[in-house]
C-alpha cells in the first residue's frame, strides 16, 4: 500500500487563496472595463462615419444642384445673348439719334438757353443738364459738373443713372471722366480737395446702365474694349500703391474707387483675392465695404475677417460684416457693441492720464464718449436691437454729455461784486485789506486824488466810515500801519509810496488839517453817496 498523505498536507491543498481570489476577481473588473470602452470607441467610430457618409452625400447633391444651376444659367445665357445685343444695339442707335440732334440744335443756336456748367432750380433742371452732357458725350463737362455738387448728393444718385441711359456709350464717358483723379491724379496742382466720392457715386450710378436687359445683374454688358481699358487702369492703380504709401498708409475714397471699379466692370480676379481683403480691412469703418467685400469675392473668408476686426478693436464694423453675411448666430451683435464702448472709455482713461493739457484732454475724451454714443445707437436703430440692448441708459449719458457741452459755451458771468479799478490811476489795494482783523482803520475821512471832485465827511457825523462798501468808482483803501506782505506799495491818497516789499512797519500819515472855512464849503450831505 502506498503511504498515506499527512492531514495537514491536506488541509493545506484544499484551502484556496484568498489573494488569488481577488486578483481573479480584479482581472474580470479590467477586461470587463476594457470591453465597455472598446465598444463605445468603436461605436463612436461607427457613428463618425455614419455623420461624414451624410455629410458627403449632402455635399455631393449640392455640388449636382449647382452643376446644374450652372449649366442652365449657362445654356440661358447662350440663348439671351443676341436678344440682349439686339436690344442693346438698337438702344445704342436711339441714343446715337438723339445726340445728333442735341449737337445740331446746339449747333443752330436752338439749345443757347440751356447753360450746363450754371446753377440749376431744381431736379428737373438738375437731371435735364446731366442728360444733355451725357448726350454730347462731354466727360470734362460732365466731371465739373458732378464735382461742384457735393451738396446735392443724394440727388445725383438718383438722377445720374437715368442720364447714362441717354448716353451713347456710357461705360467710356465714366471712364474718360474720372481719369483726370483715377487711377492717378492728374491735377497739375494737387488741392485738398479729395474727388473720391464723385468717382464712387459716377461708377455706382454706371452699374444699374450696363445690366443685360434680359437676364440682369448676372451678367453686365461690357464691350472687349472698354474692358481691357478698366483692366490697365486697375493694374495702373495697384501699381501706385508704393507711392500712395503701400496697403497700410492707402487713403479709404481711393480703396473705395478701385473696388467699386472692380464691381462696377466685373474685372475681379482671384489671384488677387489677399490685397483685396487686406484693402478691405484697412477700410472696414466705410459704410459700403461689407458689400464690396462680397462682390469681390470674400465671402467664404468673412469668418476670418470678422475675428480680425474684432481683435484689431473694430467690434462696430464686425457687427456691419457680421449682418450682410449672415453670420449674426456666430458672432451676436450686443456682446460686441458692448465690448465696443468699453474699448472707448479705456482710450479716453488714457487720454486722460496721458495728457498734459488737462482742459484739452476732457474735450477730446468727451467728443470720442460722444461719438461712441452716437455709433452704438445708430447700430441698436439700425438693426432693431432694442430688446437685446436698451437704449435708454445711452440715451441719457449722450444727453447729459450735450448739457455738459453746452454748458462750458456760455460766457462767464461777471460777479455782481467785483472790485474795479475804474477811473482811478493807482495800484489797485490788497484784496483781503479790508478784511484782515488787526487793521488799523483811520477815523479821518478819504482824502481823493486831484483829479477827482473833493468830498469830505465830517468826523462828527461819521466817526467811523464802512470799511467793506466799495463802488464801481474808487473804493475807501483802509489804511493799516502794517504793511501787508504780497500787497501793492501804492499810495492811494498821496502818501509817500515804497518800491518793493517792506519788512519795518510804514509811518502813519498825518491827519489833514481842516480849516473851519474850508469844512464849511464841502460841508458833507445826507443825499451825497459815500464812495
């Protein structure tokens, strides 16, 4: 027989580990763990994919929908195309008809009456002159005439476009006239006068004239040869720019010009696509940049623009980007306009802090507070954000910041009792001698200078005269035997004067002396004022 194992070996084989159980234990916690995170990775993956499958496929119908948007705007326009030269052309010829007659009356002398470069009464008039430049084809005229009316501006927007109508040949006449400041200023002698704002309304008004008749904005009709001349001009133009300054130092109506020529001749080209936006927000602050900035192609770079126009501190012009392209959910206005005053009154506390002329400084800090108001508000108007942003509260600092304004205009009222000089020829008196405790008042009376009429008191009837009545003539000087630091060393009365300051004490002048007969003839009376 074999031996027989001892019990406590047995005992020992049977029992299992305690430590062992539990890392069995840990190591099922770990896998099943494992598992769990695997599985929502790979879910998560599945459903990534399953977002970008949909995606793709939106993409791809969207790109078929503009495919073939495209080629049937393409294939309309193949097939408008000599309907719209046609109707082109036979305006051409009226327009041509007409302006011959125009030169043969004014030829005739049957036109004299009509003075283009003289003042006009009103709309009529106004329209009725541009037309008959537009008619003559006179581009020298027709500048002169658009320049010297800045005041009317707003009429010229709405009246140049239908005299391009009549025009023969509309697109050349804007070029021609605009040349003598556009690409380069051709002024024999360079004025301050900045034409920028003619050229853009002239090549704004020249838009809605070269629209295809048929199929509209979409397509503008230019001849090859009037195009390749805006083309040179635009080259010209960016060619000057290292003269003009570079992009940085460009002024704003001439970046405006050059991107409405742009628009205005459809010459945009994409290579150029970064000046444009670096021109664009150099000039952010202009009302009609957001637009142009489309027209030219950077839309899908707005976002960009956006954030840097808000890092640069021009959260105002952000807002104006931010609503003509939609982007109003990205970027909420209120923030910005918020963010925008704040930005305003940080500069005017450096302002402040920075400048010497105290006086100078609390206007311009003012005048800046003002027309941050002023912007913010027109903007809340603008765009109906009343709900958002209250105006109320804005309202009332503008309008407090008038009053103060205001205020600070009126002259300075003189005050009732201010001591003049008068007719007296002396030093005037200390200011406070009349007022100082210890001064020693003369019992005798104020004794004039020669040049004015004796009048005497008695000392009987006032013993003690006012110290503090004064006039608009020669007041009573009270006389004290210790001189006054910082005072006039005049002798009002005749007395001996001392040049300078004096430390001793000034001898006391000696009473006059009175005659009876003498005091008889000034006898002084009750009526008589006491000067």
């Amino acid at each position: 027989m074999g031996s027989v194992p001892d019990p406590g070996e047995l005992t020992e084989l049977a029992q299992p580990s305690f430590e062992e159980f539990q890392k069995q234990t840990s190591l099922m916690t770990s896998c099943t763990l494992l598992w769990q995170e695997l599985s929502d990775h790979f879910t998560s993956l599945e459903q990534n994919l399953m977002k970008k499958s949909e995606a793709l496929k939106q993409m791809i119908e969207t790109l078929d929908n503009q495919t073939q948007t495209s080629l049937e705007s393409l294939k309309r326009r193949e097939v408008t195309i000599d309907h719209s030269v046609e109707i082109v052309a036979g305006k051409v010829g009226e327009r041509a008809r007409a302006a011959l007659e125009s030169l043969e009356k004014a030829r005739d002398g049957g036109d004299g009456s009509n003075d283009d470069s003289g003042e006009v009464d009103d709309e009529e008039g106004l329209l009725s002159a541009l037309k008959s430049l537009c008619l003559k084809m006179d581009a020298r005229g027709f500048w002169n005439f658009v320049t010297a009316r800045k005041k009317e501006l707003e009429n010229l927007r709405s009246k140049i476009p239908a005299a391009l109508v009549d025009c023969v040949d509309p697109a050349m006449l804007v070029l021609e006239a605009i040349s003598e400041v556009f690409p380069v200023d051709k002024r024999a002698e360079k004025m301050s006068n900045d034409y920028g704002w003619a050229c853009v309304v002239i090549l704004e008004s020249l838009t809605p004239v070269m629209v295809d008749p048929v199929i509209g904005k979409s397509r503008l009709l230019v001849t090859p040869s009037v195009k390749e001349k805006a083309k040179e001009i635009a080259e010209t133009w960016k060619a000057s720019l290292e003269e003009r300054g570079r992009i940085e130092n460009v002024k704003t109506p001439d970046v405006h010009t050059f991107l409405q020529h742009l628009v205005t001749f459809g010459i945009v080209k994409s290579e150029d696509l970064a000046l444009y936006r670096k021109l664009v927000v150099g000039s952010a602050w202009r009302k009609q940049m957001p637009k142009l900035a489309v027209s030219v192609g950077l839309g899908d770079q707005m976002p960009d623009m956006i954030e840097e126009l808000i890092s640069r501190g021009q959260q105002l012009d952000a807002v104006h980007f931010t609503y003509e392209v939609g982007l109003v959910d990205k970027f909420p206005p209120v923030p910005l306009l918020k963010a925008y005053l704040r930005d305003a009154k940080k500069s005017a506390a450096s302002i402040m802090e920075d400048s010497s002329n105290t006086g100078r400084a609390t206007h311009l800090v003012a005048r800046k507070e003002q027309s941050a108001l002023k912007a913010v508000l027109k903007c809340i108007e603008e765009y109906k954000l009343e709900e958002e942003f209250p105006p109320e509260n804005l309202k009332k600092r503008l309008d407090q910041l008038e009053k103060t304004k205001t205020e600070k205009r009126k002259p300075a009222a003189v005050p009732a009792n201010k001591r003049t000089r008068a007719s007296y020829n002396g030093p005037m008196p200390p200011a406070k001698a009349g007022r100082i405790t210890n001064a020693y008042v003369s019992s005798f009376p104020f004794i004039r200078s020669p040049s004015h009429s004796p009048q005497y008191a008695s000392p009987a009837a006032y013993p003690s005269p006012p110290t503090t009545v004064y006039s608009n003539r020669s007041p009573p000087y009270p006389y004290s035997p210790e001189i006054i630091p910082g005072s006039y060393q005049g002798s009002p009365i005749g007395y001996p004067a001392y040049n300078g300051y004096c430390n001793g004490p000034v001898p006391a002048p000696a009473p006059p002396v009175y005659h009876p007969h003498h005091h008889q003839h000034h006898q002084f009376h009750p009526q008589q004022h006491y000067y």
